[in-house]
C-alpha cells in the first residue's frame, strides 16, 4: 500500500483522468474509487450508461490488485449484473479480492449509486502483465466530434452537455452485409496505461453494439440483464470495429454475441450479452420508423 498519494490511483492513464475517477479508500484487500462528475457518465436517456459502470468497476479491479497485491495486472474475463439505473453521483465502485491462485487473481467489485445502492455487480478475472509482442501504433489525438443517431429525437434526454459515448468517441452504430456494427479509433485520450484502447471502451463499444441490435433487428427498447466480456489480444491499432449477432429470441429475453476487431483484423474481445427487449412508446417508435429503424 506504499506510494498512495492523497486521492489520486495508482494506475491513472489519461481516460481515467478524463472520468475524474479518485481513489476513496483502500484496505489491505479492497480499493473503493469514487466519481463525482455526473457529467462524463451518462446514457442518451439521461441515466449512467452500462459501459461506464463496468468501466469504473474494471478501474476499480486493477487499482486493488496494484494497491493490496502489488501486482501490475489486467483483467482477462468478466461477469456482470445489472441490478438497477443509476441517476445520482458520486457513483462509487468497491473492488475487493476474493482469491490468489498462482497467475490469476478473482476480484469481486460492487458499483453504487449516489444513494448507496447496490446497481451493478462484477466478478473479474486478472493476470499478471506480460509483454505483448505486439507493435503499438500511436494513438491518434481526437479532434472530431461523436455523433450519436439519438441526437435530434425524442429518446436523447434534454440538457445533455456529452454523453459516456463521447468520452468513448464512439460513433453512432450503421449497418452493412456483415452485420450491425459500432466504431472507435485509437485515441491517446481512451488509451489505457498500456497504450492501447482502454478496456473499458472495448466493452462499451459491446454495449452500444447490443442495444443497436436490439433496435434495429428487434425494433424493441434495449435493458441489459448480464453481460460477460474474454479479452483476447489488446486492440493496438484502428479502426475498431465491434459486430453483433442474434443467438436467439424469446418473448422478452435476447442473447447475443458481439465480437470486436481492430485495424489489423484480429479478435480483440468476445462478448455475450442477455437483454431485456420491450416495446418503445408510441411516440419514440415512431420516430425511429422515420429514421429507417
């Protein structure tokens, strides 16, 4: 626990810093890493986006394994429950060790709401860093701007300064003979410790892709149930492509796989999402009828 200096996390790239995320607290098998910007967490419908809560979780797991194990590792596989909509800051994730076993260590980390209130729950994976043997390209430096296909509709939440999609700069979704599909790049500014794309941004790309799925293919409104991500290769170079498939349909639950790909072409990760699908109101169906979903 050497080295902790005042709030700051040990390990604190530059996409952590843009979510103004802070370390709380720590014992000698936890780390609790706190946000208090309501504005880099939020979803087009004004609440906090699924990617963002996994994201703060997956910070949480490393920063513990860092601070209570001195031992630099990244997170390999993880499990996830959505358990309620986040609306309240700070939102606070608690990362606590469950088990060593040689290489791998198995992390349980808890997100709450601004209320105290247990809304995501996460079982994470990690192994010790290794040398990749693979060729970084250098990020790009982001000068554009996210356009998201919500903007201008009913659905986008009024007042929204950005969303978590745009700390991600993470594009609107598009399809074509492959598939649906959602993009980013490499930036320096999403870019992990590592230098390459940020965990967290990866999953985030699954999220959306799911949720554009869901939309599009389903015509429903989407509510994740459980998710679970394998982190395969680092994404080292752009663009990143991540691409949905419908396993199978029920009368209100959906599976589907989402496989992300970088610029080379390689698996980067494997997503398997269960969704909630209900019917959009009348006025927002419309609306995406009009747009030609």
């Amino acid at each position: 626990m050497q080295g902790i200096i005042d709030d700051q996390l040990p390990i604190n790239d530059l996409f952590t810093e843009n979510l103004s995320l802070v370390l709380q607290s720590y014992t000698k098998k936890s780390v609790v890493v706190r946000c208090d910007s309501k504005d880099v967490f939020l979803n087009p419908y004004g609440f906090a986006h699924g990617g963002f809560l996994y994201t703060i979780g997956h910070i949480a797991a490393r920063n513990m394994a860092l601070v209570c194990l001195n031992r630099h590792m990244q997170v390999v596989q993880s499990t996830c429950q959505y358990l309620g909509m986040v609306h309240s800051a700070p939102i606070t994730a608690e990362a606590k060790l469950m088990s060593v076993f040689h290489e791998a260590v198995v992390c349980e980390a808890k997100v709450y709401d601004g209320k105290g209130e247990l809304c995501f729950l996460q079982t994470l994976i990690l192994q010790d860093t290794t040398e990749d043997g693979v060729e970084l390209v250098f990020p790009k430096k982001y000068k554009g701007k996210t356009e998201s296909n919500f903007m201008n509709t009913g659905i986008m939440a009024k007042g929204l300064k950005r969303t978590f999609d745009d700390v991600c700069h993470i594009g609107a979704p598009y399809t074509d003979a492959k598939g649906i599909h959602v993009q980013t790049d490499l930036y320096s500014d999403t870019s992990s410790d590592r230098g390459y794309v940020h965990q967290g941004v990866l999953f985030t790309m699954c999220d959306n892709c799911v949720a554009a799925c869901v939309g599009m293919l389903q015509k429903k409104r989407p509510v994740t149930v459980t998710a679970s991500i394998h982190y395969l290769l680092p994404a080292v170079k752009g663009p990143i492509t991540a691409t949905g498939s419908l396993l199978r349909a029920g009368n209100k639950l959906a599976y589907y796989d989402i496989i992300v790909r970088d610029g080379t072409g390689k698996k980067c990760c494997k997503a398997q999402f269960i969704m909630n699908c209900t019917d959009w109101p009348p006025q927002i169906a419309a609306m995406l009828k009009k747009m030609g979903f």
